[in-house]
C-alpha cells in the first residue's frame, strides 16, 4: 500500500513542534542541586585499603569512594559488564592471564592523566592473594596462580577502585564527585570517628567534577552525614532535611507507615553463631546439632525483624550463588530434645551455661542472641547471652565465650570470594583452597562447612534507605550499589510519577 | 610421486595431530548454553542407574525467557535420554530435578539427582550476558509498534527510512560514538555505513543527540547535540561538519494516520529512566497537558522519538527495562478501530 503525500502544511508544522521549547516531559534529567545525604555508620574512610571484608561499614565506604573512585569496569543490572576505565580485556585459555586495556584520556580531578601505572599501583594492594597486576603499556596484565573467570564479578564490586596516592597521603580520582578541600581525609585521617549520639555528626562534602570522562553528573553537590541515629536519619527525611537516608531494618516499618519511598536491596547481610574452636564445648558434634535445630529462624526474621528479614540456612544468599535453595534448615524441636538427652550431664548448661558473645554492636545482635538463648533453653541448653551493658567484641570476656554471634556483610560479586572471606571470618576450614571458582566447589565446601555446624546462619537482612520524592533516576542495584552520579532533583513543583511508598530501580 | 613410509607416517600423525587439535579448540570455544546443559545431563546420566525410568523436573525461576528455557529443557532430556535410555520429560515425582537461577552475572543450573534417600548435586553456570530477550508484549489498537532492532549500546536516536522505488529500507543509529546506517537485507539488517562521531562524541552524562532527515534530502542528514550541530553525509564516511549552535530539545513528533491523513503529535508521558513510559497520542497543539487520544506502553523509558519517512511513521527508541537493551520501533497509526 502507498501511503498518502503529506503535505507542506504538515512539514510546516512538523518543525513548529520540532523545536518547541519544551522539555521531553521530565525524561529529560535536570542538572543542578545538592544532595543530602545520612548515613548510620558510625566511622566512614574512603581509603579501601583501610576497609575491613565483611563489616557493616564497608557499605557506607563503598558508597561514598565510589563518588570519588572509579572501577575497571562495572556489573549492570542485567548482569553484562560494562566498560569503565577499562574498555576492552581478554584472557587466555585457563583463564589466569587476563589483559585490560585502559580508557585513554582520563584523568584524576587535578588534571593528570591516568596511568596503567596508577591503576596498578592502586590495584595491586587490595588484590586476594594470588593475583598480581603489573601496568605493561596502556594495558593492565593481571596474572592469577589459579584460573580465575571471576575477576571480573571481583573487579566489578567490592574495594577494587582506582586512585593514585598523593605525596600527603590524600587520595586522588577520576570519579563523578571530588572531595572538597576543606573535608579532605589524608591517609593518616581517613577513618574518622564519629562518637555515638553526638550531637553534631561529621559531614563530607562532595562537587560534581565537571571533566569526569563518563560526563558531569547531573548534581552539583552532595552533603554527607554520617553517625545519624537511626529515627534522626527518618525524622530528617521528613522534615525536607536529606533527601536520602540509611534506614535501620526496624525503622522500615515505620518509613513505610509515614509512607515514605524506601528502597531494598537483596539480602545482603549474614547474622551467624559460630562456636569457638578453643572452647571444649564447641568439639561436641552432638551440641552443635542439637543446638541448630532448636533454632527458630523463621519467627526471628518474622517477629523480631517484623519480616524485614530473611531465615538463613546457607552462607551466600540466593541472589549470590544460585544454589541456596537446597540448604534447609528446619526447627524440630522433638529431635533436638531427644539429642539433647542423650547428651553427658556436663555438657550444655549441667554445670556452666554456653556463653554467647556478639561480635557485632546494636540492639539487632543483642535481640537476636536473646532469642537463641530462649530457643536454647526450650531444648534444655543453657546458653548466658551478653548483658545489655557489656555485649561487643571488645568486652573482658571476649576470648571466653564459647558462641559468638557474628555479621556479615555482602561486598563482593565474586561468589567464591565472598564464600572464601567469611569463611576465614567464621573460623571454617575450608578443603579446596583456591579453587571455588565453579558452583560445584562452592557448593561442596559450603556444604561442608555448614554441616560441620560450627557456623550456623540465622537470618539474611537486605539495606534499606528512604528516599525523597524529588530524588529521581535511583537505578541502585539490588547489590546495593547506589549509582549517585546518574541521580538528579527534580524541581520542586515538578514532580510527577514520585509513587510515595516504592523506590524503583532495582530491577535484577 | 612417491613418498617413503616413514615420511608418510610422520605426516599421518602431523595430520591427526592437527585434527585432535582443532577438535579440542573447537569443544573449548562451545561455550554455548546448550553445550553446557548437555554437558550437565552427561554428568546426571553417568549417576543415573541404568534402564531406570526417569522423567525431569524442570524450573524456570524467571531466569530466562520461557521459551528459551524450554528449548534449554529439550537439549538436557535429549543428552539425558541418549545416554540413559528411557528418560523422559515430565512433572511429577522425578528422580532428576532442574533448577534454573540467575545470580548477577550468571544463569546457575542445580541439577538435582534423588536416587533412594540420597540426593546428588550438579552445577553448571552461564554467564547472564548471551541471554536472549523475551519477545515484545501486544500493542494497544490505536498505535502500532513494531521492533525494528535491539542492542545493548546505548542508542541516542534512530529513524527508519522506507525505501522508494526498489530501494533497501533503510535504519539510521546514532550512538554516542558513531552513526550507523543499515539496510534491510532479506531476513537481516546489515551495516552499511559506520561514522565514528570523532569531537562530536558524546560525553555527557544526560547524552542529547537527536537525528533530522528530511525524504527529500536522502543521502544527508542533521545531528544535534547539547551544544552543537552537525552536517553529515549517509552515503560515505566524510567527518561531519559540526558547528555551535542552541537548538532546543525535540519534545515529541507529529504523526500522521495513513486512514484519513489526520496529524497528531507523538510524544512521552515522562517519567525518569526508572520506569516504563507510554506513549501517547494528543492533538498538536503548543500546549503541553493536551489530554492524550490514545496511548501505548512500551517496555521501559522512552528516549527519543523521531521521523524518517516525513511523518507516516515515526521512530521510537526505548530502552527495555527488563532486558537493559536499547530498542528501536517502527511507530504507526492503525486504521478502523
């Protein structure tokens, strides 16, 4: 079929409409504006050589260094790796000789041009062992003792980011954000305690660095504070004084009530026990089982965590490892009685009760050892959780507890990695050193390491964070990644499609 | 010509050298998901007891497309059933299970063997990246779309150009480096023209580029970025001649009804890159809350709308959010509903 000529008049006002000044409705993101943000970590350090794997601040480091650091490359959220300061690698066969060819013409905010040199330099430190990054050119060699396809889910998370030490001991990006002077953390400073309640919380100020090679990000400034409590943080974002928060899990009840946009990740941190190898008790096989299966995960994440949690009974979440699903974990009470029974009189609360200890702050850890010690005692162990005043890691009776209640936070996307570090965090031996690359050796040293019962999950808790209606573009991974420098304000006055009560974005 | 046996033989053994060799490349390089579903059913049925009847258990846990996890599904009970005899595919009470989960990077297989009390576990993963989209959902009766081509770069604009009297149709992309022409070849699009963009590059982070065309002017085309405007020719790779200019951001695109020559104006209901937009169909006025006619969702945020055939037909990118791939449709008005 023809279609019909159209006509001049048509194409006259074709281009009326073609250049009329209006914008493409608010898809078009707008530049400008500062964004406040507060954090709950108590400490905060942009350094990553400083950051401990595995602990609850690492998150809050990570979200603010990436303002400042950029990655080799990136994980989107439809899992394809996305060319950062590294355009193009390759690997060998194995794969344990991986080349990265650097992004020319970017440079750090003084106006240097970045090196091979500089990336390796800054790479080289925080790499697990056996690997080892050399600049050859404008490339990046990265040779690996074991074969490695997951270097790139490594260098895509995690503390794997690019800076250059200064001769202060400062550190320098190419990221979307520079850290203003006046705020600047030299080496020696990076970690700055904030003490809990005070009353006027540290602050970072971060301005949109307008040469970043991947361009300006949309906002002028962010305004950091962290060591807010936690209501603070929520009572801020409704007062119009932040437009985006941290949110403890037992203020998501409350965000959501006040209905305020919150945003959830994945699973992301680990609440475990792990018995103590050089307390006697812990070598009792028999304990450890019976101690397990009078565990009730399911009301600790349903009542306790009033369902902002998740039962766990593997170490890697779902989302992770693809194969968490096949771990179980059930309460049977009438076993672990049974076993208990059959346990010798001195064992288990005949003459001194289990002592726990969390190695974690907050009233979460201290609420949960609470319950395993109620749980405990409805199979007849006697377990002495922490006291209210005397409960973190660096209490005088630390080395003698004979259970520790531990988290531990997700950070990187390299399962075999993460599997690895907590298990060296939890005491576990694990068999096949090096080699958890394939699902089937993760599976395998998981498995074992979960039925030795030495370390016993208990629940999984994603991030959470409340968001202002005008912050627009939050494209945060469900592995809680934030992605600041795509965020943009919208006007006031012109807000349209903010649905109050869900943050989207997190599209797996 | 004759040649001693020893010769021979030493060129026998360099040939099937040769010939394993490339053999061993050639499996090495099947990185293909099929090729490592079959290889988790060789492993499956090298457990499974001999002449046991067997059915599997198969589970898409929204990891791939439905159809692809049942060809996926296909390719593990033919590997299975050739090696064990007499599997067969099936619900119910199976001794093989299959589980499918996406994790960031990758699809993970679990294949789960219950032979007895005891259960057996087999892994295989594949990286999320190969994975093939879901086909696209129906279209409201007013507007009509269809997917004119997919891909994971970023596309800033793109139009699609009807060929006259015998000419290939043809599609023009501009990404943030380069300006690409295809034409339609039977069955495929095929590049015909790569322009890198040079300076005209696009850095920015909210990247502004959008095409003109004009059918008058087939061969040539105008390419305006924030900041400047560009020459360019379509039919060779001549740099672009790019000057500073102000133009301001297209705001939709007038589309014309092949039933009765009617204009409308095409345009976003907006939302950010968060959120799936509709398109919308209004009257063309100046006014930009003129209640929308008709309208039709697209699968994520829409990022430009522009014309190649003068308006018959328009052209809209979308970036699909289920998918993260830039997509471009042919956009058309309908007739008689």
């Amino acid at each position: 079929m023809r279609w019909p000529v159209v006509s001049k008049r048509l194409f006259a006002l074709l281009s009326i409409f073609i250049f009329a000044t209006a914008a493409f409705c608010s898809t078009k993101p707008r530049y400008g504006g500062t964004l406040r943000v507060e954090f709950l970590a108590q400490t905060i350090s942009i350094d990553p050589r400083t950051w401990k794997a595995g602990s609850r601040e690492f998150a809050a480091n990570e979200r603010l260094a990436a303002l400042v650091f950029d990655r080799l490359v990136s994980v989107d959220n439809y899992g394809r790796f996305v060319p950062q300061l590294a355009t193009e690698w390759s690997h060998d066969v194995a794969p344990r000789r991986w080349q990265f060819a650097l992004r020319e013409g970017v440079k750090f905010s003084d106006g240097t041009l970045l090196t091979s040199a500089d990336a390796a330099a800054a790479l080289a430190p925080l790499l697990p062992e056996g690997v080892q990054v050399s600049a050859s050119g404008g490339n990046l060699i990265f040779q690996c003792t074991e074969p490695r396809p997951d270097l790139l889910e490594l260098l895509a998370s995690g503390r794997f980011l690019v800076f250059r030490v200064q001769g202060d001991g400062s550190l320098l990006g190419t990221g979307p954000f520079t850290l203003d002077v006046n705020t600047k953390l030299e080496k020696s400073a990076a970690e700055v305690p904030a003490a809990v309640g005070m009353s006027t919380p540290a602050n970072f100020h971060f301005t949109a660095n307008d040469a970043c090679w991947a361009g300006r990000p949309f906002l002028d400034k962010i305004e950091v504070s962290y060591g807010i409590p936690p209501l603070r943080a929520l009572f801020d974002l409704q007062a119009g004084r932040a437009e985006l928060v941290e949110l403890a899990a037992d203020g998501v009840r409350r965000a959501n009530q006040s209905n305020v946009r919150v945003w959830t990740s994945s699973p992301l941190t680990l609440y475990a026990l792990r018995f103590d190898d050089a307390q006697p008790q812990a070598a009792n096989q028999q304990l450890r089982e019976t101690l397990t299966l009078s565990l009730d995960r399911a009301t600790m994440a349903s009542v306790l965590l009033q369902k902002q949690a998740e039962p766990a009974a593997a170490l890697l979440p779902q989302w992770l490892s693809g194969y968490a699903f096949l771990f179980h974990v059930e309460m049977d009470l009438e076993r672990a009685k049974q076993l208990r029974g059959a346990l010798p009189a001195n064992v288990a609360g005949g003459t001194s009760p289990l002592r726990l200890q969390t190695d974690v702050g907050g009233d979460l850890a201290r609420l949960l050892a609470e319950r395993v010690a109620v749980n405990a005692r409805q199979t007849g162990i006697a377990v002495q959780p922490p006291s209210k005043v005397a409960h973190s890691g660096d209490s005088p009776t630390a080395e003698k507890a004979d259970l520790h209640l531990f988290a531990w936070r997700i950070s990187m996307l390299s399962p075999g990695e993460e599997l690895r570090m907590l298990a060296k965090a939890a005491h576990a031996v694990m068999n096949a050193e090096g080699k958890l690359s394939e699902p089937d050796q993760r599976y395998a040293e998981e498995k074992k390491i979960l039925e030795e019962r030495k370390v016993m999950p208990l629940v999984a808790l994603p991030d959470y964070a409340g968001l202002a209606a005008n912050v627009r573009d939050w494209q945060a991974s469900p592995w809680g990644e934030w992605r600041l420098a795509d965020v943009w304000l919208e006007s006031p006055g012109a807000q349209k499609n903010a649905s109050p009560a869900a943050a989207s974005g997190a599209r797996p | 010509m004759s040649q001693t046996p020893a010769r021979l033989s030493t060129r026998i053994a360099i040939f099937w050298t040769f010939f394993l060799f490339l053999l061993r490349t050639a499996e090495a390089r099947d990185n293909s998901a099929e090729h490592h579903v079959r290889e988790l059913a060789h492993r499956v049925s090298a457990e499974l007891p001999r002449n046991k009847m067997s059915c599997v258990a198969w589970t898409n846990h929204e990891a791939v497309p439905e159809a692809w996890s049942q060809q996926l599904k296909s390719a593990f009970v033919e590997e299975l059933q050739g090696k064990a005899g007499d599997s067969a595919a099936g619900t119910g009470n199976c001794a093989v299970s299959v589980e499918l989960e996406k994790t960031p990077t990758q699809i993970v297989f679990t294949a789960e063997l219950e032979i007895g009390a005891e259960k057996q576990h087999f892994f295989a993963a594949i990286s999320r990246a190969g994975i093939p989209a879901e086909s696209a959902g129906p279209a409201t009766p007013r507007l009509e779309r269809e997917l004119l081509w997919r891909q994971g770069e970023r596309i800033l604009d793109a139009i699609f150009v009807r060929g006259e009297n015998g000419a290939a149709n043809r599609l023009i992309v501009l990404q943030k480096d380069a300006l690409v022409v295809y034409e339609r070849q039977p069955g495929e699009w095929k590049t015909v023209l790569t322009k890198p963009l040079g300076e005209a590059s696009v850095t920015q982070r909210a990247s502004r580029g959008e095409i003109y065309f004009s059918v008058e002017q087939p061969d040539r085309a105008k390419i305006v970025f924030a900041g400047k405007s560009c020459q360019t020719n379509l039919s060779d790779a001549s740099a672009m001649n790019c000057q500073a200019s102000s133009e301001a951001a297209r705001t939709g695109m007038l589309l014309v009804s092949a039933c009765d020559s009617r204009a409308w104006w095409l345009r976003s209901d907006g939302g950010d890159m968060t959120m799936p937009d509709h398109l919308e169909l209004a009257i063309p006025s100046t006014q930009k809350t003129e209640a929308a006619v008709a309208e039709m969702a697209v699968p994520g945020p829409l990022i430009s709308i522009s014309s190649g055939e003068g308006v018959r037909t328009d052209t809209a990118v979308v970036f699909n959010l289920a998918t993260g791939n830039y997509e471009v449709y042919r956009i058309a008005l309908a007739c008689g509903q």
